[in-house]
C-alpha cells in the first residue's frame, strides 16, 4: 500500500434483533474501548431518530460516555444533523464535550434533516426550511464555539472551545461548502457513493485555506468486514445488507441476523442496489480488505477511511477493527 490512510470507526449504535438498547450502547462502549487499543484515531456516532434500530439519537449523550470509557481516540458526531438544532444548543453541548475531554472531541456537521412529517413535529421544527439557513448556522456555530466578541451572547459551556470542526456530505453541497469555509471534508461513501469522484475534485479545487485548515483534508466512510476467510466476512455483512434493504423497501427494524449466501435469494433490483453500495467496501480476509482498502485510497486519495459496518455479534465487529488494523499496519 503506497499510503497507509489513518483509520477510524463510524457507529450507529445499532440495536439488535432481541436485543435492547442497553444492549446496544453496552456493544457501542466495548467496540469504542477496543477501537481506542487497537489505535484507531476516531470514534463517530451518528444522529438518527425515531429509528427502533439505532440507539445513537441523543449523539452528544452517548459521545460523553464513549468519552469517559476511553482515554486516547478522538470523539465525534458523524455527524450531527444541524437543522435538527439550534447552533447555541450544539455549542453547549460540544463546548460541554470539550470541556469533558479535552483535545478529543470532533463535531461533524451535516445538512440533511432525514426526516417525514411525523419528527418535524416531534422536534417543533420545519426541518426543511431549517436545511436552507445551513451555511449560516455552520458559521454561527463556529463563532459562538471560537469566541467571536461580536455576538450578542455567549455559550458557556462552548465559548473558546478547541473542538475540531467537520463538513459531512454525500454531495457536492457538502463539498462546496467545506471548501468555502476551510473544513475538513467526510464523504459518506459508505451508503451514498454517486457523487464521490466529483465532490472530493470540487472540494480540494476550491478549498481556500483557514485558521483550522491549511490544506484540504480528505476522510471517506466504506463499509468494512473483516473475519478469517472472504466467506465468513460475507456473512457477517449480510445482517447490514439486510437492514439496508429493508430501510430502502420501507421496513426499517433492528438489525437481523446474518443469513448464508444472502444476495443469492435477492431479486434483480435489490441485488443491484447492494453491488452498487459495494463501491465503497472492503469485505473479506484480512488481505482482501487490504487490498480493497489500498485500491480505495488510490482512486480517492484519502487521509483518512472511517470504517463503518454493524454485525449481529457484537463480538466479530470488535475482531473486524483488529483484523483491519493488522492488515493495514502491517
């Protein structure tokens, strides 16, 4: 591998099919405490909501006990779906984070409020209006996190707090704006690969440097599984493959149990919309991974892979992050 990329982990906090959410985040605490050994820099968990099988939905809740349960890796949204908040809100609580855990904490920040009718009402907000003042907020929220004096108000916990801000996206708006503002850039690739080549070319051509930033700053998510042989990897990715399935057919659950030679029982359609996702994988022995992963950094030139992908055994993801260090270290 002619760049050895540094390696994170994203987690959804997935819960499992008989299985609970104390469960699900008592997994999330095991997998971050083994990722922080293994030396993976960061560990993002990402805001979903009213989903019965992703317990990360209250993100800065969860970041604050991952925080206290490790001692070296980074901590951080991936992100934290801005429209969904007020930037005040946000800094409180990140500048809260900060305080917690100094020089760990990553805020990424994405657009997309992913929400119907029945959420917008829950969380007293008209989420879609709320996406256009996006930019806007992304620079307030900097402002009140960075001290500007000019704003008539301060957040404490939050004012002058050394959170590393993060642009997330799975277009080229995301890329656009990162580049505007001088923030480092995570694609997600791992569920939305279209636009990858494009928004990684807009983003290093029109980045303009930052007190943060002076160069541009690539992370791509794959959806990574690792086990002793190509055959069991493709097992252990088959309980993914089954819940993105059933998300995009609308029956969204918990995270079912691995199914042999799943793909083969598919139809044409669902068949092709796992291969097309499959862009952005590494599944296999811990040389296929290595090699998928290298073939990876190649074409998008990546700083840094976020390791994404939820295993029914909470056990075979932790072994995943091992094999996946090893093969890339070593």
């Amino acid at each position: 591998m002619t760049k050895k990329p540094e390696l994170s982990v994203l987690d959804l906090v997935p819960v499992r099919e008989g299985g609970s959410v104390p469960q699900a985040l008592a997994a999330a605490t095991d997998l971050a405490q083994s990722a922080d050994r293994f030396g993976y820099k960061r560990f993002w968990v990402a805001e979903h909501h009213a989903m019965e099988g992703i317990a990360g939905g209250a993100t800065s809740v969860v970041l604050a006990h991952i925080g206290n349960a490790t001692s070296r890796i980074r901590i951080g949204s991936g992100g934290i779906m801005l429209p969904n908040h007020t930037p005040f809100q946000i800094a409180e609580q990140f500048g809260t984070l900060d305080a917690l855990f100094p020089g760990r904490v990553d805020l990424g920040l994405g657009r997309a409020p992913g929400a119907g009718p029945e959420l917008q009402r829950a969380l007293r907000k008209n989420l879609h209006q709320a996406s256009e003042y996006f930019p806007q907020d992304v620079v307030e929220l900097r402002a009140l996190m960075r001290g500007d004096p000019s704003l008539p108000i301060k957040a404490t916990p939050g004012f002058g707090a050394e959170v590393e801000f993060w642009m997330l996206g799975s277009s080229l708006f995301g890329a656009q704006l990162a580049a505007k503002l001088g923030m480092p850039y995570a694609f997600a690739a791992h569920f939305a690969p279209d636009h990858l080549d494009q928004a990684l070319e807009i983003y290093r051509r029109d980045f303009e440097p930052s007190e943060d930033l002076d160069r541009p700053h690539v992370m791509v998510a794959m959806n990574v599984f690792a086990a002793d042989t190509d055959e069991d990897a493709r097992l252990l990715a088959s309980s993914q493959q089954q819940s993105f399935v059933r998300l995009r057919t609308g029956q969204p659950g918990k995270l079912p149990p691995p199914i042999p030679a799943y793909t083969d029982s598919l139809p044409v359609q669902a068949r092709a919309m796992l291969e097309h996702i499959g862009q952005a994988a590494a599944v296999g022995s811990p040389e296929t991974v290595r090699n998928a992963i290298s073939a990876f950094v190649e074409r998008t030139g990546a700083d840094e892979i976020m390791c994404s992908g939820a295993t029914f055994d909470p056990d075979a993801r932790v072994r995943s992050l091992e094999l996946t260090m090893q093969a890339i270290a070593g």
